[in-house]
C-alpha cells in the first residue's frame, strides 16, 4: 500500500535519530575512547607497535597478541606494514587489520606465523607478505598451523612464499574469501585434516599446486572445497602428475570438492589419487594440459558429475582398476574439444573408465581420439555406459575386448560425426571389429549394445 504521508514523517524522524546515534559513536567521541574500545579490542599501537616503523617489529607484536590473547580480546592492527617473523600464535589469538592495508612483512630468518596445539584463532584483513624472502629449513609455508582446531582465516591475502603460502596439519575450522598469489610451491597444503571448509578462496599463480588435500595415511578425511578460483597453476617441479594441479586429494577419503573455477593449470584441474568416496561435482574447468578430472590408483568410490569441462588434454578418467581403482559414477557432466593430444593413451579421451562404474546422461562434444572409452586391455569389470550425447570423434565409443576383459553395457546413447566408429571393440589400442552399433555384437558375449542412435 502506498506510504502516508504521517508515515514517511514518522520513519525520517527516526532515521534522523539514528544517524545523530551513530555520529556520536564515531572513532573518537568525547571521553577518550574509541569505537573500537566498546567492541572490546585493543589496538596494537597501545601496546608499543608502530605501524610502518623501520626497525623490526616482531618482539613487540609478540608481546601484544600474547597480552591480548591472555585477556580474550582481539588485538586490531591499524594500516601500515609492520615487519616481523617467527610470531606465534597462542590459543585464542584474534588479528584482525584493515584488507589490503594492514601488511605483516616477513623480514627472514625462519617463519611468518605459526601455531601448535591451538584453538580459537583467527586471522582477519591481514596481508600476509613473503617478500620471496627464504624460509627456514623447518618451515614448509610461510604460514603454518599444526594441530588447530576452529581456526579461522579470511579476508586475507597471502603473497611472496618462497614455500608453500598456507600450510594445515591436522587443522579444523574454515578458510574462507582470501587471496592467495605467487607461492613457489603449493597455495593451500592441507594434510590430516580434522573439519576444514576451503571457501571462497582466489588461488592463482602457484608454481607446483593450488590447493592440496592429502593425507599421510589413507582415511576419512571430509574437507569441503568449494566456490574457490584457482588459475595459472604451474608445474616448476616436474613428475608425472604430482605437480601443476589446481587441486589435488591425496589417500583424503570423504572429501568435496565442489563448483569450483578452475583454469590454466599445467596438469589436472581436480585429481584425486587413492582417494574414496570424494565427490567432484559442478566445477567449471577449461584450458588444462592434461586430463581435466582424474580419479586414479587405489580409488573406492567417486562421483563425478555436473562439471563443466572445455579445452583440455582429456575430460575425465576413473582408471587404474589394476592398482585397485573401482566403483564410480559420471554423470550429467559436459565435456569438449579434447584436442590436446598427449599421446594414445591419454589424450583426446572423453571419458575413460574401468572399473564397476555408470556413466550416464553426458554430452561429449569434439574429442580428438575416443569419446568414451570402456576399459584398457584386460581392466574392465561392470561398466554401464547410457544416455550420453558423443558428437565428432574419430571413435565414438571404444570399449575393450581383450583377453580377461569383463562385461560392458552400452545402451540408448547417440553418436554422431565419428570417422572410423560409433562403437568399436578394441585390444588395447588397436580396433578389432567393425562398427558394433549396426549389429555384430553377438561375437562378444561380455557386451550388451543395443539401443544406440549412431548418425
């Protein structure tokens, strides 16, 4: 209903009234104290820090985080940069500074921040800043928490590491809305993890790894990566896939990773190696050098579904059924032009899998060797492939007959612009049979091809 005009009077009144409150809440009212007073945090300079001073500052910050951390009230650091190293973090340590302004400035010799054996900290609106000065030996990041649990770290940029930017052992809490650029190794290396949100976070510029989920022995894990953008991962170190990841879960069972942005990365968008029951799902990827989502090695359970997948090596693989690699399923992704070619085995695929898997309701479009591959030599066992969409390969669907090669069922899809095959047995990487979609199915009595559109 429209508003009178009694009550439009009413309401400027109070608003009135709540600016004059306001105003006199301001940073300095009389009396003395500040705003900030009220809230029950101490400001950094009380307690001798000096923002922007040329000496070191490391003793006497260390002096203020512990004396707040004593008296349970967040420590506030004014804008400036403030150059220090080795701090550590106490239980119940809260910094929190203004974004982008406030810049703890690592000045060598050892370590930024680290904390051991803590709860309840946080960091809030810090620059973290590296100064691709050297870490010590000991140190594997530039900031690292060992045995943390509600740690919080966010709006907070993390830059220069001449390691890895963040390092987490056995840490729970979230991180979340940070920036982290230029690492020399890894921008977030969690391990062990203990309930740890990864969200919202900008990973970019690394030279070996955007964010890594690891474990040194393989279990239950549950870190949730989601809605981070990770882009122009490097691979500085090598390997055959340990590096140039965007992101990367290792022996971490139960893990997340979900609607991410991932671009320009050396190797995999997401890999998941000897992990079980991870889900990958609605991440946007594109412009990668290998195999865009790779499940792989002793792998018991992923899902793979929803993901968006363009200018790849490969789309997606869930292999290694001889290392123990089985039990997946792939489904509604979107997957094209695959046309970075890495060599027969593992360039130009689609989608590849080998083992008691279903791959449903995908869409494959312009894949340079195979649009969905079904199993290698004798690694096939219960593979399910329906409903999928394959345009323009030279192979539609390949699906293993080797000797020890076990049973497929290729049902109700439609493949179109294929060259040599809508359907085709092969051995390995050679084709041994016509093309199966129009009939001569009966010679393998391991398959089940039936109701396939081929045009």
């Amino acid at each position: 209903m429209p508003l009178s005009r009694r009550a439009f009077l009413a309401s400027s009144a109070l608003l009135a009234g709540a600016g004059a409150t306001a105003s006199a809440a301001g940073p300095e009212p009389a009396g003395g104290f500040r705003l900030a007073d009220l809230r029950g945090t101490i400001d950094a300079t009380e307690l001798g820090v000096l923002p922007g001073a040329v000496d070191d500052q490391s003793r006497k910050l260390q002096a203020a985080i512990d004396t707040a951390a004593d008296r349970n009230r967040p420590l506030y650091l004014p804008p400036g940069n403030y150059r220090v190293s080795n701090l550590r973090l106490p239980t119940g340590a809260l910094l929190s500074g203004i974004p982008g302004a406030t810049v703890l400035s690592y000045g060598g010799e050892g370590h930024l921040l680290f904390g051991e054996g803590i709860d309840r900290v946080a960091l809030d609106g810090l620059v973290l800043d590296g100064a691709n000065r050297t870490l010590g030996d000991y140190a594997p990041g530039l900031v690292h928490f060992s045995t943390a649990g509600r740690l919080s770290i966010a709006n907070c940029e993390i830059r220069g590491s001449t390691k890895s930017a963040l390092v987490l052992d056995r840490v729970a809490g979230r991180i979340t809305a940070n920036r982290l650029v230029g690492a020399a190794e890894a921008g977030i290396h969690a391990n062990e993890s203990a309930g740890l949100e990864i969200v919202s976070n900008s990973v970019s510029d690394c030279a070996d790894n955007g964010i890594l989920v690891w474990r040194w022995q393989a279990g239950e894990d549950g870190t949730i990566v989601t809605n981070n953008r990770i882009a122009r991962i490097g691979n500085r170190s090598g390997g055959s896939g340990q590096y140039g990841n965007g992101v990367n879960v290792f022996r971490a069972g139960s893990v997340i990773v979900s609607n991410n942005r991932i671009s320009d990365c050396t190797y995999s968008a997401v890999r998941v190696n000897a992990g079980s029951n991870v889900q990958v799902m609605a991440n946007n990827c594109s412009r990668l050098g290998e195999i865009a989502v790779f499940v792989e090695f002793a792998y018991d359970g992923a899902v793979v579904a929803n993901n968006v997948i363009a200018d790849a090596a490969s789309g997606i693989s869930m292999t290694n059924l001889r290392e123990g690699g089985r039990l997946a399923a792939c489904t509604g992704n979107m997957v094209r032009d695959l046309n970075r070619r890495l060599g027969e085995e593992n360039g130009g695929i689609g989608i590849a899998t080998e083992g008691d898997t279903a791959i449903t309701g995908n869409v494959v479009d312009d894949a340079g060797l195979v649009g969905l591959l079904i199993g290698w030599g004798p690694y096939l066992r219960n593979v399910a492939a329906n409903g999928n969409v394959i345009r323009k390969a030279p192979i539609g669907i390949g699906v293993s007959v080797a000797d020890g090669a076990g049973a497929a069922a290729i049902t109700g899809n439609v493949i179109s612009d294929v060259e040599k095959g809508a359907i085709l047995a092969m051995e390995w990487q050679k084709i041994v049979s016509g093309d199966l979609a129009g009939g001569g199915a009966d010679a393998y009595p391991q398959l089940t091809i039936s109701g396939n559109h081929a045009g």
